[in-house]
C-alpha cells in the first residue's frame, strides 16, 4: 500500500495546513517575464507546487511556516561569517522541514550574488532556490502568485462547473449510472467503478488502473462503508461483541489493518469526514473508550464505541491516485482511479457521487411500509380494489417502456419511475412497467419509447396493462415516442354493450385456440396492413406475420383484403 494505514491508537500526523486555494506550479512562475525569476538550485520538476508567497529575515523560519510556501529573503540575518560556515545548511534544513516549497534569495540591498553555501545547501536537500533580480520587489512576487492563483481558481470552476452540467446530463439519460461513471472516467481521465453493498463491480467505465491498485481500490471501500456497531452485553467486560442488527447506521467498529509494507510510524491513507474535506486531509481516529469493569452488571446492551465511518477516502498505490467515496444509503461506494491529481477532483467526484446516490437510492413516493402491506395483501389473495387505497386513491395508468439503446437495467428502470413520479415499477423481459397515478400524466423521455394505457380503476388494472403493451408496440413499429391508448368512442360502442360482445366472440371464435394470431391481426390491422411495421412490434420476421395472416383468413374465411371486412373484424377486436 505503499506506507498507507491508519492506526487508531496514535496520533496521526497531520497534513501541512495549506490554504484553501488551488497550488500554481513553481514553472508558471518562472515563466512570468516580468519577474525575471531564475532558478539556480533544487529540483526543476513540474509536480513542484506553490500554495502562497512568504517573507521573512528570521534566521529561524520554521515556527512561522505552515508548508507549501515560496520563501522570500534578502539574507538580512546572514552575517559574512554565516554565509561562509554550515549556516546555510541548517537555515536550509529548516525549511524543508516546516514543508517549505522553494526559497527566493533577492540580491539586493544586503547581498550583491547568491552566497554558494546557499546554493549547495538547496541542492543538498532538494529545495528549489530562485534568484530574485534587484529590480524585483518580493510585493510583485507575492502579487504575481496571488494572480496565479486567482486564474487557476477560475479554471477550476469552470471545469468544475462543466463537469457538473455533463454529468447531471448523464444521470438523465436512460441508462444513468453507466452514463455517469463514463462521464466521470472522462472528466477525470481515469477509472470509475461503482461498488455494491457486498463489495461486487457494479459498473465501471474508463481505463482500469493495474491490478494492485484495483485491488487497493475495492479494499478502501471498506474505510467508507457503513458496518455494524458491536454491542456489550449485559455482564460483559467491555470487549467487543459481534454486531447486531441494532447497529446505527454510520457507525463501525472495525479498524483498517495496516499494510504488510508500511513502515511503522507512517501514513498515507486519508480520510475524510464529509464530501467537501479536501483530499489529502488526515482524521485523528479518537482512542477507544476505557472496558468497564468485570463483573458489575449493566442493565441494558449499550454500543461499544466505533470509530466513526468517513464518507470519503484516498490512496496511493502504484503510481494511482485512488478515492472512495460511500453513497448514501444502501452501502453502494464510489471508487475512482487515476493517474494523478488535479485541483477540482474531489469535487467532481463528490458531485458524480451525489448523483449516484439518487440513482442507486430507492425513490419513495410513498411509505415504504405502505407499499410492504399491499405486497403482503396481494400474495395474501386480496384483489386489487383493496390493495390501491394504501398505494393512493383515484384512477391509475399503466406504462410499459423500452430503452431505445442498450437493454434496460433495475437502476435504469428506477430513475424512468422517479422521471415518471412513481415507485411502483417493474422489470421483466426487457420491457418496465410503471404504474401510475392518473393525474401524473406521463410524457415523453428521452432515450426511451412508452406504452400507455387509458385511466382506469384497480379493478381494471390487468386491462390497462394490455392498452399499454398495445400501445408500446405501436410505438415501436412507428418510432414514435409516446403512444397512448385511444379512447374515443367508436361505432361499436353505439350498440349494446351485450351484443357487441357476443358478435365479437362468436366472430373471433375461430381463432380463440390461437392467442398469437388473435394479437397478430390485432397489430396488423391497427398499423394498416404493413407487413414490417408488425414484424417490428411483435419482434418476429416478416414472413412469420405472413404466414399468421393467411392462417388466420383461412379459419375466418374471410378476404383480409376486403375494407369492410377489416372494419367488422376490427370493431370485434377492440370488444374482445
């Protein structure tokens, strides 16, 4: 894990308390031409970052620095026989120590060169020395990092802000979580996986790192997910039990192992208390609570204390940057990978994780032991008419949906019912059926093709759910994205309801042995007569529908090619 453990006894080291601003490269300073800056010592790499400009004369700086900073100096406190002794190499040691990100010797008023013991000290400790020219005031340096600064923090949010509309586009389409995860994989350029409650890949999109570090990243989880609290017993010492079904949610009483290659007394992995924590911020893991004494009896089981779950979590391993981040709700964890870090990521990924939350969370239009009591009712035997008051009062619609793109999914099929305003959703052989209240009129979604069926009472939910299959067909084979079922009257509904049936039934009587040719000449008939349109909407070959349609003049008796013959026919079908 590369020196990454948390210890939950000790005092954990702190990062440096950097400002809350974004770094600049210690480049794009030197590439400011007004400032004439030159580095003549230390280090040249572009992973060199200024977080502020400081100046001071103390021969001692280390108290009054908090890491991160370019240190401004003219050598006031070096005297001529400092610059020549192991001066240096103690003032400069210092400073690397306190996190002291690069030293700016300015040559005047006290020193007309860079002092060479100065020079050989920054190489030594591979500190970056600059040197600041005469006609430089170290107020300009310290104004150029702050204008730095202030375009990088605007180029942050904007890419912060893009990537935001980019992904709340992302969860809208029809299938949310791949969607978002690529987005994220993208913005990031890295790795992006949502991980399930038992740890499983969900989904994941982007490059995945190496296999030790995707290994590292599916074990930070565990840092984030909620686990259950241990109870003591009553009578017990104190010690830990095994968790319980009472646990809170967000608590846990586990302790991350330390890995096999961290060096002891060292930390890399932090974590976070809340999404807004900046990465890189250490917790102190507060020390357990004292076990109480053996033998005194307690009167009830209390939890035993856990340290709190932080909601998000870094690493690094194997040149990756690694980050989970816990969902809200079922135990679902957002793990990203990437090949470095970029000013903004964490929030990027917070919002991708927001998001993620929503879509992965239950949408609840109702109480959940509402909606538990009518399950129980219906496999209990209770019919309908009973079981809709607890779901909701007035008439209902049912919908039935197809992604135009890719297969639908339970997550996908859940965020169509939150855009349709309804928890009552259903998955089976591709296609999701919603039902709905009648006064939520359901409207076109993009990505996806709707059935849907006319307004009715429970009693004709089974009703409802044929229109709406009917009517998906429909869409389908037209490409259309929403078809309702008609409900206007026709001729037939002129004549009493009775005989209408009974011609209907006896008219149709030679095909009752044969639901699919019935449904046939149903479809055919309402997409006048296309041979492909109805291929399309039953999802069978064209030849099969007209092998259907000859089978079924021939038990009818019947020209299909006369128009008052499909009329009659057609009037019969809309009774059965």
């Amino acid at each position: 894990m590369e020196g990454m453990h948390i210890v939950p006894d000790a005092p954990v080291p702190l990062a440096p308390a950097v400002p809350p601003t974004p770094p600049i490269p210690l480049s794009a300073l030197l590439a400011r031409e007004d400032l004439a800056l030159r580095r003549i010592a230390g280090p040249a790499g572009p992973d060199i970052a200024i977080h502020w400009a400081h100046t001071s004369e103390m021969a001692d700086p280390y108290p009054y620095l908090l890491g991160g900073e370019l240190l401004l100096t003219a050598g006031v406190h070096v005297t001529p026989a400092d610059a020549t002794g192991a001066y240096f190499d103690t003032y400069v040691s210092r400073v690397a120590a306190a996190g002291g990100a690069a030293i700016g010797f300015g040559l005047a008023p006290v020193h007309d060169t860079v002092p060479p013991t100065l020079v050989a000290a920054c190489e030594a400790h591979g500190l970056p020395l600059l040197e600041v020219p005469p006609q430089t005031t170290f107020s300009g340096v310290a104004r150029a990092v702050w204008q730095l600064m202030a375009q990088a923090r605007l180029a942050e949010l904007r890419r912060v802000t893009e990537a935001q509309q980019r992904l709340a586009a992302a969860a809208s389409r029809p299938d949310p979580v791949p969607s978002v995860l690529r987005q994220l994989a993208q913005r990031l350029t890295g790795w992006g996986v949502l991980y399930g409650p038992d740890g499983t890949e969900i989904a994941s999109a982007g490059r995945a790192p190496h296999e030790t570090a995707r290994q590292a990243l599916a074990h930070l989880t565990d840092v984030v997910r909620p686990a259950p609290t241990t109870m003591a017993s009553p009578g017990t010492t104190g010690r830990t039990a095994s968790p319980t079904p009472t646990t809170p949610p967000g608590t846990t009483g586990r302790t991350p192992p330390p890995s096999a290659t961290t060096p002891p007394g060292t930390t890399g992995r932090t974590a976070s208390p809340s999404p807004t924590t900046p990465p890189g911020t250490a917790v102190r893991t507060p020390p357990p609570s004292p076990p109480a004494p053996v033998g005194r009896p307690v009167a009830a089981a209390v939890p035993v204390a856990a340290r709190p779950v932080p909601s998000s979590a870094t690493d690094t391993v194997a040149g990756s940057h690694l980050a989970a981040y816990a969902l809200a709700g079922q135990g679902f964890v957002l793990g990203v990978a990437s090949p470095h870090r970029e000013p903004g990521d964490h929030t990027i990924a917070s919002v991708a994780a927001v998001l993620l939350s929503l879509l992965t969370g239950e949408h609840r239009s109702g109480t959940g032991a509402a909606r538990s009591s009518a399950l129980v009712r219906v496999l209990l035997g209770a019919p309908p008419e009973e079981v809709a008051p607890l779901l909701g009062t007035g008439r209902w619609v049912v919908v039935h949906a197809r992604p135009d793109t890719q297969a639908a999914d339970a997550v996908a099929a859940s965020a169509l019912g939150a855009a349709l305003g309804s928890a009552l959703v259903d998955l089976a052989d591709g296609v999701v059926r919603v039902l709905l209240p009648a006064e939520r009129e359901p409207g076109p979604q993009p990505g996806w093709t709707l059935g849907v069926s006319t307004a009715v009472g429970p009693g004709d939910w089974t009703t409802a759910d044929a229109q709406a299959a009917r009517a998906l067909a429909r869409a389908r084979a037209t490409r259309t994205a929403l078809v309702g079922h008609g409900t206007r009257p026709g001729l037939a509904d002129l004549l009493p309801r009775d005989e209408a049936d009974a011609h209907a039934q006896a008219l149709l009587a030679p095909l009752d042995a044969a639901p699919a040719l019935t449904e046939t000449l149903r479809t055919w008939l309402s997409l006048h007569g296309s041979w492909d349109r109805t291929a399309v909407a039953l999802s069978v070959h064209r030849n099969t529908v007209r092998q259907r349609i000859a089978r079924c003049a021939a038990l009818l008796g019947t020209d299909l090619d006369d128009p008052d013959v499909r009329m009659e026919l057609w009037f019969a079908l809309r009774r059965a």
